[in-house]
C-alpha cells in the first residue's frame, strides 16, 4: 500500500489485537487482489444502551489504481453476532473481496 491503513475507532479506544486484525485483513486484501493505494477502516463501537447489546458497524473505503474504489458502508440488520468484533470485521472483509471479484 501507497499509505498506511487508517484506523479510526469511534466510541472506544481499539485494543493492540483489534489494530493488528484489520493489518491481518488488509494485508490479505493486498495479497489476493493486487496493489491498493489507500485505504480507511472506520470501527463504530456497540451502543450500551440497548437491552441485548449492540453491535460494531464497520466501514472500509479502498482506493485502487485506474481510480477505483471499494466501498463497504453497509450497515447489517439485528443480528447479534455483529456484537462480535472478530465476526463484524470478518464479514466487512468478505464484502469488500466480493466487490473487488
């Protein structure tokens, strides 16, 4: 990658081992589908306020050559496995691999 991945975690301070999974992720992305210029991994964090829990929603925008991008904003429905952040970035992930096929 040109740049850096950027890593912004919104309402919590992301753990060593959350940073190094997205690495991970990225790192594959690159292996798999070539060069990517840039590239952003927002991680919202669960609102406590709900009576079962919330769930992360991830967001990753890739910048690719011949000015492409990926985009995965998609927010899922109810489903608490999202409360998971290992299966929420796991799944933003496959999404991204399917727009980049």
């Amino acid at each position: 990658m040109q740049t850096p991945v950027q890593i912004d975690f919104k309402g919590f301070e992301g753990s060593e081992a959350q940073r190094t999974a997205i690495h991970e992720h990225m790192a594959e992305i690159e292996r798999m589908f070539g060069r990517v210029i840039a590239g952003r991994v927002a991680v919202k964090a669960p609102e406590k306020h709900h009576r079962k829990g919330g769930q992360f929603e991830i967001s990753i925008r890739l910048k690719l050559p011949d000015g492409r991008e990926v985009d995965v904003s998609r927010t899922p429905d109810v489903d608490e496995r999202y409360a998971n952040f290992q299966f929420a970035l796991g799944d933003a992930f496959r999404r991204a691999q399917r727009q980049l096929r």
